[in-house]
C-alpha cells in the first residue's frame, strides 16, 4: 500500500512567500534611505536658523519687542528639531534586532522588598 500527496501547492505558495519577503526587506530599506535623506536634508536649515539666530541674541542689537519674536522663532526651531530627530530616532529604533537577555525575576522582587 502507498500513500502519496501533492506538495506543489505548497511549494508554490513558500517560494511565492520568500519572493515577497525578499520585496518587502527591499522596500523596507528604500524606506531607511528615504527616511535618513529627509530628516538630513530638513536639519540642515533648521540648525542653520538656530545659529543665525544665536547670533542675534549675542549681537544684541535689537529691542525688547523683538526679543520677544526672536525666542518664539528658536522655540518653534527647538520643536520641529526635536520632531525631525524622533522620527530619525524612530526609523533607528525600527531597525534595531531586538536583545533578549535572560533575567532572575524573583531576585528583582525580593530585592524590592
């Protein structure tokens, strides 16, 4: 007696998984590149503007009333880098293979109390 089954199905459906992978790991990097070339090229003039503005504050010709304006300008410059740097710290974060390390959860309790 024999018993025979049809793996071509199957076959056909891992090596369709493994081309679509391959796709995806190919995007996924583009997307690394895209994300890494637009925070580079947005950093560049907002910290070009955070120094032109030191440079005002340290010249210090300029009014009370302007003084004002300029600290709401480097606010706003101080936000949208700090924008810019999580979605780069992001991206990074999406990268990183994730380290498990083994630990002694019981020492850690006994140890709290």
């Amino acid at each position: 007696m024999a018993y025979g089954v049809d793996i071509t199905e199957l076959k056909k459906g891992r090596d369709e998984l493994i081309i679509k992978n391959k796709e995806l790991e190919k995007l996924n990097g583009e997307l690394d590149s895209l994300i890494y070339s637009i925070t580079h090229d947005l950093r560049s003039p907002v910290l070009a503007l955070m120094g032109l503005l030191d440079i005002v504050y340290e010249s210090g010709e300029f009014g009370s009333e302007n003084q004002e304006y300029l600290s709401l300008m480097r606010k706003s410059i101080l936000r949208l880098d700090d924008t810019i740097r999580e979605i780069l710290n992001y991206s990074r974060n999406a990268r990183t293979d994730i380290d498990y390390t083994e630990i002694d959860l019981l020492h850690f309790v006994n140890q709290s109390f």
